[in-house]
C-alpha cells in the first residue's frame, strides 16, 4: 500500500491531522490497535481551547459541537469553601467550549466515513522504517499477516505508550518528567452539574473539581494518594469527600447519583525533545503530558496538528519551512502550557512534603489572585488558550 501519510494513532489527533489533509488533498491511512468502540468508550477531557474550536470547524466537524457544546465565559476557583470567579470574556474577550472528547472523536470518525478515509483497527506489531530517511515505511500485524505501508512521512500520534517516540533513538531524543505524588480520583455520574462552569477546589483535604459533559452527564474529581484502593471509595464516600473540599453553596445544591465510571489517573508532567525526527513527526501525548489541572491534554494536541497540517500542506505545494521548524514551533507552546498545567497543580493541591511556609505560600497566591485583575487576566489567558 502506499500513501502521502501514515498516521499511527486513531484517536482524535490522528484522525483530526487525517480529517483535515484530506481536506487539502493530501491522502492518508490511520493505524489504530484498538477497535473503534474501543476508542469511542474512553472517558476523556471536555474543555476544548477556542483555537481547538476553530480548528474543528475547519475540519467541517464542528455542526454538533456548536449545537451541543456548552460556551465557558469563565470558572470559579475556592479556597477553604468560599470561591470567586475569573471572567474569561471580560478579561480576554475569549472563551472555552465545552464538549466531551469521546463526542470529538465521533464526529471524526463519522466525517471520515463520509470521505471513503481510510482507518485499520485492531493493527499489532506496528513498526516504523527508515524514518530518518527520504523512504520511510511502515509495516504492520493485521489478523495474523503483515502489512506493509510506503509514504512520504509518518505522523506519530499513538500516545505515551505508541511505538513512534521509542522508535527515536536515545541518542537523539531528550525527556523531561515530573511525577507527582497524587492521583485523581474521577467519577461520572448522569446528574446535572452542579455549576453552569468549573469550580477548581483547593482545600485542606485536596484538591476537587466538578466539571461536566452535557446538562445531564457531570465528571468530578477529588485528589487521593496514588495508592488508594478503588473499592475504598464507594459513591456515598466519594460524594461525602467531595462536599467537604467545594464551595458551601456548591456542597448544598450538589445533586449526586450512582457512578457511571470510576478511576484514579495518576498525574504528570512529561515532554519529548525534539518532536521530528526525519520524515516521523510526534503529536499529542506522544511527545507530551501535562496534569489536567489546566485542560490542556487534547487542547495541546490539537495545536501540534495545526502546526503539522501547515508544514506538510506547505511541502506539498513546495515550501519545506513549515516540516523543518515543525518541532520548534510546536514545542514553544508545549512549554508555555507545561509551565501553566504545573503553575495550576502546585497551587491547588496539597502535596505531602509541604511545609507550613508553602501552605502560607499557597494561600497568599490565591488571596493576590482574587484581588488582581492583571493575575487574572494572566490565568485567563493561559486558560482559553494562547495563539497558534
């Protein structure tokens, strides 16, 4: 088989980056290990950056979202039980939409049906050659005989366990990691959310955050240690913790339900220099990690496949700019996002080896926050998302 891409990866970046070079002419084949109702069941982020916005409606996937999709004006952050708001839209004259992930990656699936675009599930033994050469290929498992895939380049967008970044060799590749010490607890539940937006919890039990998916789907979320058993927590423990950690009048109007899906995600901070090797380029989690705390996972991912988009639409109408600066252009706004993921977590959560002068150091950081307008604005603009 031969194609212009090979993408490794069906998620949303994969198919996202395959959406739209269709788009402009360029032809593409998805690998993806996992069925597609595998990929469609993985509970995921929803707070999508403006730029990520956009970039779907480029897509031509952006219909449902705006129909379904909430609009963000703002969140709310507390401290102890009390809370105060940053104004997003007066602040920046931005926004955020929120949408599940699982929903974005439907309507790319279903857009991709539409354009004959061609996705092979369940593929093992993805391998990738000559990806520093001027001929690379790709070879694959599927129902016991292998597949062999000619192409122009090689979009990793397998994630942090995928193939693409360990085929980089360890004398080329630089890592970067931060684990911390705590997971997050989440839960979803089919209960209307508590709050029109997001309320980002610290207290002195932990850190907590309600969020949500749609007006009757809400996705909660409390600190614990890294170790907890999940059977510790039964829904009415969860949402007794929950309401010690959140606003009083959030605690009171909190409506609570059977859980749909319980977890603990551990958390990290993680990025992979440089994001090209050759013809292989990395996006998404395959370069990159941040902790949730400031929704820049997918977020993130999305702004690579821009950036990648534009170098190889570039190069196929004969400028290589665009491929060549591909990693530095991409990792500029990897570490400005780091740098607010990292700012958000060490301020909203307890870490076990903190002393009474970081505690103090934490609540003094919130109190100027609540009173500043330029501290604000300066959230706020990290939290929309900043330009591509």
């Amino acid at each position: 088989m031969r194609t212009q891409v090979c993408i490794i990866g069906g998620g949303p970046s994969g198919l996202l980056l395959s959406q739209l070079l269709h788009l402009h002419g360029i032809a593409t084949v998805v690998l993806e290990r996992r069925t597609r109702a595998y990929v469609l069941s993985r509970i995921r982020a929803g707070v999508l950056e403006w730029g990520g916005v956009d970039l779907l409606r480029q897509a031509g996937v952006g219909d449902r979202m705006d129909a379904e999709g909430f609009v963000h004006e703002g969140t709310r952050l507390s401290t102890g039980n009390r809370s105060f708001r940053i104004d997003f839209k007066a602040l920046t004259g931005q926004q955020v939409m929120v949408y599940g992930q699982t929903e974005v990656t439907r309507d790319l699936y279903e857009a991709r049906d539409r354009m004959d675009g061609k996705i092979v599930h369940e593929v093992e033994d993805v391998t990738l050659h000559g990806a520093d050469s001027d001929t690379p290929f790709v070879t694959y498992l599927k129902g016991g005989t292998e597949h062999r895939i000619d192409c122009d380049f090689i979009a990793g967008c397998d994630g942090f366990h995928g193939v693409s970044r360990k085929s980089i060799p360890t004398s080329v590749l630089r890592e970067f990691e931060r684990v911390y010490p705590f997971g997050w607890l989440g839960v979803l539940s089919e209960t209307p959310p508590v709050d029109h937006e997001l309320i980002y919890a610290q207290h002195e039990r932990g850190f907590a955050l309600c969020s949500m998916r749609n007006a009757h789907l809400s996705r909660y979320y409390i600190q614990t240690p890294l170790d907890d058993p999940l059977d510790k927590w039964t829904d009415q423990a969860f949402w007794d913790e929950l309401r010690r950690r959140i606003p009083a009048d959030a605690a009171e109007r909190l409506i609570t339900g059977p859980s749909v899906e319980k977890s603990i995600a551990p958390l990290r901070s993680f990025v992979a220099e440089p994001m090209r090797w050759g013809r292989l380029f990395l996006v998404g989690d395959a370069a990159h990690i941040v902790p949730p705390t400031g929704a820049k996972g997918l977020n993130l991912a999305f702004s690579d496949v821009h950036y990648l988009r534009d170098g190889l639409v570039r190069h196929y109408q004969g400028d290589d700019e665009g491929i060549e600066t591909y990693s530095e252009r991409a990792l500029a706004r990897v570490w400005k996002s780091e740098r607010f993921s990292w700012s958000m977590t060490t301020l909203l959560h307890r870490f076990p080896d903190q002393s009474t002068f970081d505690l103090r150091m934490q609540d003094s950081e919130l109190a100027y926050l609540e009173s500043s307008r330029a501290a604000q604005t300066a959230l706020a603009e990290n939290y929309i998302g900043l330009p591509y």
